[in-house]
C-alpha cells in the first residue's frame, strides 16, 4: 500500500523505514528537508509540499500525521483544501480524544475517513513494532489492516494468554477500540498508567538507595526526627544489580524494568539527569476523564502531581509550609 507520512521526527522517521521494510510505499514529508532526504535515500519517496505529497498518492489517499498535538488541526485545514472524498486522514500523534470527535465530524461532512491511532513504542519501535490503539469507522480501519499489521509488533515470543477464548488482533499488537476517538482513549490511560508505573519504580528505588542513612555521619536532618535504630539502614546496595534482579522472574518485570536496568548500568548515579520530569498532557487528561467519571485514580493522580513537585512547582507552597511552622513555633 501507499501512503504519505507528515512529521518524520524520532517515531515518524522510523515508522516510514518500518513501513518500507514490510514492502509498503512511503511519501514522505517534513519542514526539515534533511529528514526528507535521508528518508529519501532509503527508499521513501519525498516530497517538498503537502501539495507535492497529495499529487504522488493514488485514491482513496491515505495520509498518516505524526505532528505534535497542537499543530494537527493547521495540517489538516491545509489538507482538506488538497483531498478529495474518500480519502483518509490518520492522526497517529498524541492528541486530545475529545479532539478526534470534534474532527471527525467536521472531515465527514466533505466526505473524507478520519482515524485516530494511540501510538506506542518509542524509538524501539523500528525493531520491536509499535502497539496501535485505533479509533474510527469500522471499513475505514479494515481498510488500513494492512498498515497496521506491519507497523505492530505482531505476536512474537509473547505466550498465549491461557483464559483467551478470541483471535482478534489485539494479540498481533493492534486493535480497533471503537468510533472516533477511541484509540487515543485508550492511549490516554495507556500513559497515565505509564506514569504511575515510573512513579512506582522510581519511589522504590529512592526507598533502595537511602537504605544506607544510618551509616551516614549526620543521618540526622535537623527538620526530621532522629533515626530510632540507625542500625536498620546500613546497607549498600547495587540499584542496577536488583534491577537486573528483578527482570528474571519477579512479577514487577516489565519493559519499563528493562529500560530502568539498562539505565542504571550505563550510570549507575543518574547524574546526567537533572530529575526534572516534563509531562506531555496524558497524564493530565486522564486524571480529567477520571474526574469526569467519578472514579478514583489516587495512584494516577499522584504520580502526576509528582511530576509537578519534581519542576520545583511545589517550591512556594514548601516556602509556606516553613513561614507557617516558624510563626507558630518550629513544631
């Protein structure tokens, strides 16, 4: 199949080779023109305007977006000047839910598909595949069975789930989740279940790392309680050595383990990190929805206020607190 890739950044970029390996035929474009052309020479075809890109592809023309959220909807106004009906938009990026219904609403009423995918992989993608959480009309997904099947990672070494009584596709690493906005749904929660996770292993290993407080000359804070039995934290251990540990056979293993190992072993003191932690807004999404809802999420919410504190958001109410403690005392 054709298709035309806009935005050929870290997972774009590797989408299109991922692509091209399977035997599919790529248009390629990009505002660096250096992407472009690297692409360029491993097979994909470029092209230096959307309208250049439109002319290259064959009808129903399939168009798959990997821009950043907030520049999606200027694309799209740009493409629906260029597209005929029939012809299908993909918004594989991280984009607000709310936004592919609103979109495709609006892409129906000219007759043009409009499918949101949940992208999930990273820069391993190329290799491993990528998980695709999928959203819109039921024969325009069908359609792009062919797309999806070799963008995922297909069912590899993964065993069977023993109670599975279906063969859908969710076992091959990709899924139709339902209408319009379904599939960056589900990546939604996808991610905020990501960042509870990070904050997990992250409090754990903090928990491993001070587990020597005791051995220390001023294991005492002069703003903490003494340490009762000091003699309880005189250990040293090796973060990397149990994270490595814990990826043969513990039931916390995961992928998000392996990076954490691979991580510690590289620097073992993380001091190229400056432990500042950005968020990208599914967090903060899925706390909405959950609020919206009326179901708790504390893990969810907590892992995305940790986000927070770790930018120094936090620092002015941590200022009060102390002005509070010091007006009536210091106790």
């Amino acid at each position: 199949m054709r298709l035309g890739m806009i935005g050929l950044g870290r997972m774009g970029g590797n989408m299109v080779r991922r692509l091209l390996r399977k035997g599919h035929e790529c248009v390629v474009f990009d505002n660096n023109l250096q992407m472009v052309q690297t692409l360029a020479a491993e097979g994909a075809l470029a092209s230096g305007s959307l309208q250049e890109m439109v002319g290259q592809l064959q009808t129903p023309r399939v168009i798959w977006l990997m821009l950043p959220a907030a520049i999606v909807d200027e694309a799209l106004e740009q493409l629906e000047t260029l597209l005929e009906p029939g012809d299908i938009l993909i918004d594989g990026g991280n984009t607000h839910y709310v936004h592919d219904i609103r979109r495709a609403k609006a892409l129906a009423s000219q007759g043009l598909h409009y499918v949101d995918v949940g992208t999930s992989g990273g820069v391993w993608g190329l290799e491993r595949g990528y998980c695709l959480m999928i959203g819109g009309e039921g024969e325009t997904v069908a359609y792009l069975n062919p797309i999806f099947q070799s963008l995922a990672p297909g069912i590899g070494s993964i065993p069977a789930t023993p109670a599975r009584k279906t063969n859908a596709s969710s076992e091959l690493g990709y899924l139709h989740c339902g209408a319009s906005g379904a599939g960056h749904f589900v990546k939604m929660v996808h991610n905020g279940i990501e960042y509870g996770m990070m904050a997990a292993y992250a409090e754990g290993f903090n928990i491993l790392r001070r587990a020597n407080v005791g051995k220390l000359e001023k294991a005492v804070n002069a703003e903490t309680a003494p340490l009762e039995h000091p003699e309880h934290y005189q250990y040293d251990f090796e973060l990397s050595e149990i994270a490595e540990l814990w990826r043969r056979g513990s039931v916390v293993s995961s992928w998000l383990l392996d990076l954490t190992a691979n991580a510690l072993a590289k620097t073992p003191d993380l001091e190229n990190y400056s432990g500042s932690v950005a968020d990208s807004g599914e967090g903060r999404w899925t706390v909405a929805a959950a609020i919206d809802e009326s179901t708790p999420v504390p893990v969810l919410s907590a892992a995305l206020f940790q986000r927070f504190s770790s930018r120094g958001e936090d620092s002015f109410a941590c200022k009060i607190v102390s002005a509070m403690r010091n007006e009536f005392g210091g106790h």
